[in-house]
C-alpha cells in the first residue's frame, strides 16, 4: 500500500465557493444549479457550464448515497474519461469508501502519489472553484495471475463456473451447456477444478470407455463437443492465460478494504501487459463482481457504498456475449445494489451497454462524442435520446465539448434525476500520469497482501485424483491378468474343490472399489455439492 498524506478533517465538506454575487442567478442556469443542492455529504464534479461561461459557484455534485445506483462514464478517446474516473475515486476514497479500478493502459497508478501543481492545474482550479492540493491516496497494485506489476490475481476454474469461462473460450449455446454439465458433475463428485489441466483431465474422463456412462442419465457429452471443448482450453493455455486460474484464488472481500486512517483503499488492476486479451481481462473482471455479488449480504440502501466498482473497457464484457451471459450481467447489476455495490461501466458510447443494463446506471458523466462518420451521427442521436429533457442542443454541445469537460445527471438524494448540466471538471488532485515503475514495484512488495498471494500452490486436485485412479485400474487389471495367466497354467488337480471357495485372486482385484468403475470411484462423493450463484460462479465457503 503506498504511503500518502493524511485526509482532510472532513472529506465530505465540500469547498467554499469563491465570493462575488452569483453569475448563475437567474434563467435556466440558476434552475440547473438549484437541482445540485444537496443537503447531505456529496463528491464535488466540478462547476457549471452556461452559454461558453464557467460558473464555479454553481457547483455539479452527487450524492455520495446514490452512487450504488450505479453510473455510467462514456466518451471518445483522450477526451478524459480517465481523469474523470480518477476525480471520482479521489473522492470516495477520502471519503471512506473503497474503490476498484482497471487501469487497462497504465496511467492511473499515480492515484497513490501527490499531483504535480502546475500553470495548467492552477487554471482549472481557478475556472471551477476548486481549492486544489497535491495529495496521494491510499492504493493496492493487482495484475492477472502474476502478469505484469501487481499482486497476482487468480481464480480457480470451479470459482469461475462455466458461464464465464465459456465467454472466454468463445464456446457456442451447445457447447455452454454442456461445459455446465461438466462443471456440474465435478461439483457433485468432489472433483476441484483448480486450473485448466483439471478441467481437461475431467473432461477427458467423461469421454473415455470408463467414464461415458457417467452423464448418460443427464444427457451425455459428445465426443465432438468434448473435442471443440478441449481444443479451445488448448488454445487458450497457448494464448498464456493459464496462469490466471489457480491458487491462492483471490478473495474478493480484499476489494473492500479501508485503510488505518478510515480512507477507502483504490484497488488498482494493472492491465497493460495482458491488454491484447480483452475477452479475458473483461470476463474476469466480471467474475470478482460476480464473486462479491455471492458474498455480500443484502443492506439496502446505505449512507455510502461499501464499494464503487469502475467497469473499464465494459463494450468488451458485452461483445459476442450469449444471451445467458447478458441475462447474468443484467440481474447482477440490478441486485448488487441493495449489497451495497455501485458500478460505473465506463466506455465510449451508451449503446456499447446493453439496453437492459443501461436502464439500471442513475448516474451519467458523458463526456465529447464524435461524428465523423454515419455510424457516429447515429450513435451521437441515440445517446441524446438518454437524456432527459434538457434546454441545451444536446448533439452540438456533444460534439463541441473540450478535454475534461462533460454533460452530467445523476440521481438526487430522492432518488430523482437532477436536470442535464454541462460541466467542466475539477482537477484530481492525484498524479495524472503512471507511478514510476520503481515506486509501484516497491508499493507491491511492501503490501501486506503480497506474501498471500504472490506464490502458485499447486495442490491435488482432479487432474490428480484422476490420473492415480486411472494408474491404480491399470496397476490392479494387469495384476488380475497375471494371476489369471497363473491360475490356468496350474495343473487342475491341483486346484482346490469348488464349492464355498474363497474368492480368486481375479474376482477380489476385480470386485475391488477401484477396478469395478473407475467411474464410481472417481465420483466418490466427498461433502455437498458446490452451490453456485446466479452467475454460476462457486459460493465461497468461509
């Protein structure tokens, strides 16, 4: 965790408004900035913009008790989607609430250092009423399965259930479904699927002359979906992702941390060395939300959220999505609220989330668009058509916003939409750029959590179990071969009567619990089968 300064005295306080009479008194102006006076503890946007003017005493805020209702953060590239997710994860964390973010290009480690003051900074400051000051805030560093700097993150392939991982080995409907006939047979035999050679070595045994018989009464599995199943986990293992299943599996509940002096800890996964796999970094991505949506318990609403959870690159999680998976998307989002969890998907146009998904996200900071082709004229009228009625031309101040600039509504403490504002951003008062590369390795080595998870464990397992199973068959079929060989060759006089006879050498081997089914044995039922939750993801059991 890095080291930083101290919070303000009160983090919710916001600052005070530069004295002068109001340049926002009267008109539309004055109605957009009343529908942003918030009695009770708010994060400070920035100040509204009207007619090409900046007024900072009319500042645009939100809630911080609404911010489980979910939000969205859209926009073209370099428009400063980024800053805006680092504005806000500033806040909350001074604030008390724990924050998660993808940093998929590596620019938004420097929210553990102090920001740089500058000309530039100065001049926003001064544009929107902000009292700004350099400060870091308190940060861990995580990457997939050890790839890149960070705190390894790894899930096992039981936890990441069959939904999820079908997504990322881009299976088909047929194909989905029995993947979650094979999940659903190791969870009932006992079989943990730690890592993917686990998940072969089951799927393997499931087509085999042994094992064939064992999902006959469920349907079965055929031998050419078995084969599209596991030429795609060989694929996969080649693409490097193997190292991201396994253990230690992460805990998710690490994510709502708070640190001694009552900040929210920034959760930060490092993305850039794993940013050519975005099927994968999305998908597991989807996977901690859905592990914390297992977990949690139900609260309601709260006076602040347990944990604001920014989805970055979220047109990924949707792309290619089966229907199954984006029903699991749709109803995670819309309960994770009342456990105390808000989601920001964050991407550069509202129709990259499904419709279903967007109707759920309260809270929305759009940031400029582009219209340089068809496509994007039709994208630009379709997101004007999200809004709410509002007395500005929607579509010329889209496209005519600045860097850092956004048009904004959110819910009001009531839980009513607050009226369309444009407005230009506060500064973060973080460093807006990536952490040194020194300083982030010695913030990862320094965690607490670093000796936890930063070493594989490689433990007995299914791939394991099966493979002594199928040994000890062979062992005892070769040893009731020779004995059988033995039992011809003595003479038949010399054989003991029949009758009460003791049991041959070959029907005891063959009787045994080993050598009658290799089946059987491996689907010795070890406790109760695992309960997955509405993602198919695996319930912990703490």
């Amino acid at each position: 965790m890095s080291v930083s300064e101290p919070p303000p005295a009160s983090p919710a306080e916001p600052p005070a408004a530069p004295a002068g009479p109001s340049a926002a008194s009267a008109g539309p102006a004055a109605e957009i900035a009343a529908g942003y006076a918030f009695d009770g503890p708010a994060l400070e946007l920035g100040a509204l913009l009207w007619d090409g003017v900046c007024h900072p005493d009319a500042r645009i805020r939100v809630p911080l008790s609404v911010l489980n209702r979910h939000g969205l953060v859209a926009g073209a590239t370099g428009t400063g989607k980024t800053k805006t997710l680092q504005l806000i994860a500033e806040q909350l964390s001074a604030n008390g609430v724990p924050v998660f973010l993808a940093d998929v290009k590596g620019d938004v480690s420097g929210v553990s250092a102090p920001g740089q003051d500058g000309e530039r900074v100065r001049e926003r400051a001064g544009q929107v009423g902000q009292e700004w000051r350099g400060r870091g805030f308190p940060c861990e560093f995580y990457g997939l399965g050890g790839t890149g700097p960070g705190i390894p993150v790894r899930a096992t392939v039981t936890g990441f259930g069959p939904v999820l991982l079908s997504k990322v080995l881009r299976l088909n409907r047929t194909q989905e479904q029995s993947l979650g006939l094979i999940f659903h047979y190791a969870d009932a035999k006992g079989l943990e699927l730690v890592d993917l050679k686990d998940l072969r070595a089951v799927v393997a045994f499931l087509v085999s002359d042994t094992g064939k018989a064992e999902l006959k009464g469920i349907g079965g599995l055929s031998t050419a979906t078995a084969g599209v199943i596991l030429r795609s986990i060989t694929a996969f293992e080649q693409e490097g992702a193997g190292d991201f299943f396994g253990e230690p599996e992460f805990d998710t509940a690490e994510l709502l941390r708070t640190a001694a002096d009552g900040r929210g800890i920034v959760s930060v996964l490092e993305l850039p060395a794993v940013q050519d796999k975005p099927q994968l970094f999305s998908t597991f991505l989807m996977w901690m939300l859905a592990d914390l949506f297992g977990d949690l318990p139900e609260v309601g609403d709260l006076e602040k959220p347990k944990l604001v959870f920014f989805f970055d690159e979220a047109h990924l999680l949707f792309s290619g999505a089966s229907k199954a998976f984006l029903e699991s998307v749709t109803q995670t989002v819309r309960l994770i609220r009342s456990k105390g969890v808000g989601v920001f998907f964050v991407t550069q146009t509202p129709k990259d989330v499904p419709p279903d998904v967007l109707a759920q996200l309260g809270n929305r900071v759009q940031h400029a668009l582009r219209a340089f082709t068809p496509d994007d004229a039709k994208a630009l009228k379709a997101t004007v058509r999200t809004f709410p009625k509002s007395p500005y031309d929607l579509e010329e101040v889209l496209t005519g916003l600045g860097t850092g600039e956004a048009v904004i509504t959110v819910l009001s403490e009531e839980g009513a939409p607050t009226p369309v504002a444009v407005t230009r951003l506060r500064a973060p008062e973080s460093l807006m750029g990536p952490l040194d590369a020194a300083a982030l390795d010695a913030a990862v080595k320094g965690s607490s959590l670093y000796g936890r998870y930063a070493e594989a464990v490689d433990r007995e397992s299914a791939y394991e179990r099966l493979t002594a199973e199928q040994r000890a068959a062979e062992a005892a079929a070769l040893e009731a071969a020779e004995a059988a060989g033995e039992e011809a060759r003595a003479p038949r006089e010399a054989r003991a009567p029949r009758g009460k006879e003791e049991p041959s050498l070959v029907e005891q081997v063959v009787g045994s619990g080993i050598f009658t089914s290799l089946a059987r044995s491996v689907g010795t039922q070890l406790g109760r089968e695992i309960t997955r939750s509405l993602f198919g993801t695996a319930r912990r059991r703490r």
